[in-house]
C-alpha cells in the first residue's frame, strides 16, 4: 500500500507548466533532419544538470549529419535491469524557424512550419521524468537515454548507433500517436531497385533500332501484383526515372520501390519473385543475338521486424503501469517503422508508446498538453513499478 501511495504521489509532482514550457522551447530549436547539433547542445546541458553521464557517438559523421546520437545514462538507484527510454532530436521539413501557439490546451505552429511534436514531445517528456525522480528523490532504475540523429530519413541515427554504449534489453520508444497503445509488431522491408538499360534511337526517324528501357520496364511491372498483399506484406515501387527526350528511344530507367512483411520469410518470397520477374521479363524481350533489355537488381535491407510477445516485461510492465493510473493498454501493430525496429534488430525490446501528437508531418501537426502529461505519467509509473520491483500483470 506504501507502493501505491508512492506512485499516486509521484503523479501529483509533474509540472505541467514546465513540461509545456520545455516543449515549446525544444520546438523552436531548428533541427532538421542532419542539423541536430543545437539541440543536442541544450539536452546535453539538461541531462548532466540532471545527473546523467552523457556521451555522443560518430553517428552524425557515418550519415553525414552535424551530430552523433546522444546517450545519457542515470545510475539509477535500486538493483535491478536498466531501462532504455529513447526518441529522436530531428524533425521533416519545413522544420525551421517555428513558431509556437498554444491555445485551448493545445500546441500548434502559425500554420507555416511543422510543429516539431514528432519527435520533440519525447525529449520534453523524458526530461520531466527524470527531473521528477531527481527532485523527489524518488525509486528509479538505471536508465539510459538515447535521442537519435536522422530518424525521418531512414531512421539513420538508430543504423549508426554504437550499441557498445547500451546495456539495456528492453525499453520504450516515445513515438507514436495513441497514449493507451504500445506497437509491439511492425515490418521488415527491403529496400529493391531495378536499373534497366535498353538502346537509344530516334524515335521519329528510326525506332525500329531502339529498345525502350521504360517500355521493358513496365512490361515487368505489369506481371507483379502491388499494394497489398495480405495481412502482413505489402509492395510498392513509387519512384521512376529515366529518359532523356520524348523523341529519343530511352536506353535507360531506374525504378525504386520496396517490400514489407511482418513475417521475414514472406517478406524474402515477395523480394524473391520481384527479382526473378524482372530478370525473366528482360530475358523474354531480348532477340536473337541482343544483349538489351538488361536488368541490374539491387536489393537492400532497409529494416528488420519488431516482434515483442505479449507476455514479454516490457509489455507487462507498459499494462501494469497503464492499469495503475486507470487506463488500458493495448498492444498495436503498425505498418510503418520506427527506430525501435532497429533496436529489435540489435537485440533490445523497444515498445512504441504514445505522447499525442496528431497529424504530423503535416502544417495541421498539434498536440495536447494534456496527452503529454498522460504520457509523463505512464513512463513515471513504469520506472517506478520496475525499480521496486511490483509484479506485473
């Protein structure tokens, strides 16, 4: 009962004023994507005045960015297993020069910048829990803190990251809309590329003499079936080029898509039966004696999946949490990534929890104040659930 009380207490102590005012000046620190080194300054500054170690990895020069990820560790105070609490310092485009507004409990920018919630409403979050354990001297565990460089473009930060810096297995990822969720599955995906090369000719005087690069290309995706595939995969090319005037016969084309599946063997078949379509198809365009239309396949990882049980702690300790304030927790599946996938990947459970934010990456981006605090809160109550040990669900 001492425990509950505890807790109860803990959720008394966040300062909703500051946590806003936090937020509001981390959003006006411009940092897009590869310019994250102005506000890695200021958490740097944050995190030591709350008693953390921080360090930044080579990151920044791996992706050709300002700035490594930022990892700051707390000691914690009770023994047992570190927990990993992460969010990224960069933000999309048109990210720079926001200005904030805040009316009727909610953060907007003037409508000409994104707000910078996804992912800024993490870093705010995750520094009003530690200040709170800090001033209230309150059971915590060994936390390490990674905010990552370059997560919108490719979750760049997370790739780079030098994990020889981490001891935590299992941990939370503030990035996500919904604060009574936790993704715990999301896909694979490859990255796939076909470069074709055809012959060039005049396409008004001698055509005959050509073989059209865009035309082979076409006839190859026309044999794949695209867009959703089942419940767990899906396939898209979204980028073609190539050509160089509409009265030249083109010689060549790139195309670009990808592949993604929940389940790593279908996500191989699909990459499997994309290359070999493209491969045949050039193959049955040749004529005797012509080496054109070829095909060069390029096959990336760009991922790999997230796949956390249900009955794995960092699920349980997310619902049990969740129950003590009074709420749900349920556990989600995404289709998109996150740096989380990359955790998973290296070995540290990471669940994808919720701070609010609505409509990101868009001029319309706004989140409640209110939704942080949910969000505050919940992270307070796992920490502290787990330092002192309150069995979970």
């Amino acid at each position: 009962m001492v425990l509950v009380d505890l807790m109860y207490k803990g959720w008394d102590m966040i300062d909703e004023e500051r946590l806003g005012q936090r937020f509001s000046a981390l959003v006006q620190i411009d940092s897009e994507s590869g310019s994250e080194a102005l506000i890695a300054k200021v958490l740097e500054k944050e995190l030591v005045a709350l008693g953390a170690t921080v360090v930044f990895d080579d990151a920044g020069a791996k992706v050709n960015g300002d700035c490594g990820n930022l990892v700051a560790t707390f000691k914690g105070n009770t023994d047992v297993a570190p927990v990993m609490l992460s969010g990224h310092m960069d933000t999309v485009v048109p990210g720079k020069g926001v200005k904030v507004l805040f009316e009727d409990g909610v953060f907007r920018s003037d409508g000409t910048t994104i707000l910078g919630s996804d992912d800024k409403s993490a870093l705010a979050i995750i520094l009003e829990v530690m200040q709170i354990i800090k001033e209230n001297n309150l059971p915590c565990p060994p936390v390490e803190v990674v905010m990552t460089v370059g997560e919108e473009q490719g979750l760049l930060g997370a790739k780079n990251l030098d994990f020889s810096l981490l001891k935590s297995k299992f941990g939370y990822i503030l990035d996500a809309v919904d604060t009574e969720g936790i993704v715990n599955r999301a896909p694979a995906a490859n990255k796939i590329s076909a470069k074709i090369y055809g012959r060039a000719a005049h396409a008004g005087g001698t055509p005959e003499n050509g073989v059209s690069a865009i035309y082979a290309a076409s006839c190859a995706i026309a044999k794949l079936e695209l867009g959703r595939l089942d419940e767990e995969t899906t396939c898209n090319f979204g980028i073609i080029s190539g050509g160089a005037a509409t009265n030249i016969v083109p010689e060549y084309v790139e195309i670009h898509g990808e592949a993604r599946s929940h389940d790593p063997a279908k996500l191989e078949q699909v990459t499997h039966t994309i290359v070999s379509t493209f491969e045949n198809t050039m193959a049955e365009l040749q004529t005797e004696g012509d080496s054109v239309p070829r095909v060069d396949m390029i096959v990336r990882n760009d991922f790999p999946n997230t796949s956390i049980p249900e009955d794995h702690e960092v699920i349980k300790l997310a619902r049990k949490a969740a129950a003590n304030l009074g709420r749900d927790m349920a556990c989600k599946t995404s289709g998109g990534a996150a740096d989380a996938n990359v955790f998973f990947g290296k070995g540290i459970a990471a669940g994808v929890i919720g701070t609010g934010m609505t409509d990101v990456h868009t001029l319309k981006e706004s989140i409640a104040l209110k939704d942080m605090v949910s969000c505050t809160q919940l992270v307070l109550e796992i920490l502290q659930i787990h330092a002192t040990g309150e069995a979970a669900l």
